[in-house]
C-alpha cells in the first residue's frame, strides 16, 4: 500500500490551527502527514487530539519533534562529549514513543556531523552560485574540505554508531520493534552523517528490522550539485532497504520546493522506490496551495502516489 504524506513543514507559519492544515493536505489529495522538527508542544497536542479522533493519520515523525526547547543547537548523535550525546539519543527515544503513540510507522533520523569548518562548504556554494564550480579555486577547496572531515570523522562516527546502538536496544527492551522503524535519512551538508560508505557501514551494523535508510531528494541533489556524490548512488546501495522519501525539488542547491518547480530527475528516483516506501512531500511554507496540488498531480503522473 502506496502511503502519500505531507511534512507538517508547509504548516509552519501558513495555518494557525492544526485542523486547517490537515483538511488543507487532504484536499490535495494527501493520505497522511508528517511531523516535522518545527511542531511546537501545542501544536503537537492539537495534531494528536485530531489523530485519535480519526481526523488526521500520521505516517512518521521526523526528529526532534517536538521542537528542540533547549538552550544552543539541538544535541547530536555523533557529538564527542558525552552528555550532549545521551541528550541527543534521549531526542529519538522521546520520537520513538511518540510514533507509537500516534500509530506513526516510521523515525526519521539525522545522524549527526563531523566538526570541521563549515564556512569552507559555504566557500563552496558561493563560487557554485558564481559559476566557479570548474575553477581551481573551487576544486582546491573541495580537496581541502575532504581532507579535513576524512581526517576528524572517526571519533564522531563512533559516536554515532554507540548512539544508534543504544536506541536499538531501547525499541527492542520497550517492544516498539515491529511498530515502530527507525528510518536514517541523507543528509544536507557534506560535513554530516553519514556519507554512502558511511551509511553502508552504519546500516551493516544494525537490526535490519528496525534501522532502514531514509532518502531526501533534494539533500542527495545538492550533494552531486557541489560535486561530492552522485545522487542516483544512494537509491542504487540502499534501495532494497529504503523505509520513506523526503519529496521535494531544487535548483542548484536551494531545496525544498515543490515537485515540478526545480531541476531534479524524478523519473530517475521512481526507479528505486519500493511500494511500501512512506512518501513524504516536504515543500517550505512560502508555496501556495496552488502549487503543492499542481506538484501532488505531477507526482501521481510519475507514479509516486
């Protein structure tokens, strides 16, 4: 069964009450939504009251949700002291629960990063933005910036890997395996976790039935873009054990648009889907309604939904 959800990323700022927002999605066509990291607690309240009335489905909550309170960043899973770390993993246990109790099928996950100097990346997005991506300047950077996380990435992806083997433990001791899966999601940055290989080795080392590989499209797309990794290289390793889809659309590196309004190959990402993958339309708030139907129609015309 083909699952079509919405990110609740549309809502943010468009719709002052839940229930707007989710007769909003359903008359595009959406079947479900999804909770995204910027579900404020009351919001959250008002979503869950309409799910256990029967009035919204929910197929998957994407980390933190809801939002991070906190002081500074949100704590990461990768991070080397130690008690940001247990903050981060205490996040996904906390997501977890909250999938359970609103009957959502999957976690998306964020793995965490490497610390490097990010201001190298943005270097990079500049001189692209330029037209610069060819020039030696360019290439000289990319080098730099390879260099640089392939030399600190260890102690952090060790971090990452204790990090997601004790939420495995935690969905095996509470009986959320089965229920609940737990879906690790492409990345962004080139800085974050994990990259192809490392998600391979990430994914080697856990439960089959609970850790899967969740695609973002356009954060596959902005990593070929800048040159680091080939989109279509992700659905071809980990295809097989896909669990959802972030869908949206790109130009160069600037993502979350709808479907139809950027330069992605859908057809190409079709490919791999499996049936059973949960198919999250993840637009920003400043598309109109207009827009997310005419990208919904685009998507059943491709297939998706």
């Amino acid at each position: 069964m083909i699952i079509s959800s919405l990110s609740t990323m549309w809502w943010i700022g468009r719709f002052e009450r839940a229930a707007d927002f989710v007769r909003a999605a359903q008359s595009v066509g959406f079947e479900s939504i999804e909770l995204n990291p910027q579900v404020a607690p009351q919001m959250l309240q008002d979503i869950v009251a309409l799910s256990d009335a029967g009035r919204a489905s929910i197929s998957s909550v994407h980390a933190p949700c809801p939002a991070w309170r906190g002081s500074g960043m949100v704590p990461e899973l990768s991070a080397l002291d130690e008690g940001e770390r247990v903050a981060a993993v205490g996040i996904i246990k906390d997501a977890v629960e909250l999938a359970k109790r609103v009957r959502a099928s999957a976690v998306v996950v964020h793995s965490g990063r490497v610390d490097v100097d990010v201001d190298k990346e943005q270097a990079l997005r500049q001189l692209l933005d330029r037209g610069e991506k060819g020039s030696a300047a360019y290439q000289a950077l990319m080098r730099d910036l390879i260099r640089e996380r392939a030399d600190r990435r260890r102690a952090y992806l060790d971090a990452t890997a204790r990090s997601l083997w004790e939420i495995q433990e935690y969905v095996n001791r509470t009986e959320c395996g089965g229920a609940v899966r737990i879906g690790l999601e492409t990345r962004y940055h080139y800085y974050e976790v994990p990259l192809v290989d490392e998600m391979q080795t990430l994914l080697d080392s856990l439960d089959p039935a609970i850790f899967h590989y969740w695609h973002d499209v356009g954060h596959a797309h902005n990593l070929e873009v800048l040159g680091f990794q080939p989109h279509e290289e992700w659905l071809k390793r980990f295809g097989r054990r896909l669990l959802g889809i972030h869908l949206h659309d790109a130009v160069r590196t600037a993502d979350h648009r709808p479907v139809g309004t950027g330069e992605i190959d859908f057809r190409m990402v079709a490919r791999y889907l499996p049936e059973s993958a949960v198919r999250v339309c993840e637009f920003n708030n400043s598309w109109p309604h207009a827009t997310v139907e005419a990208a919904f129609g685009e998507l059943r015309r491709m297939g998706f939904f």
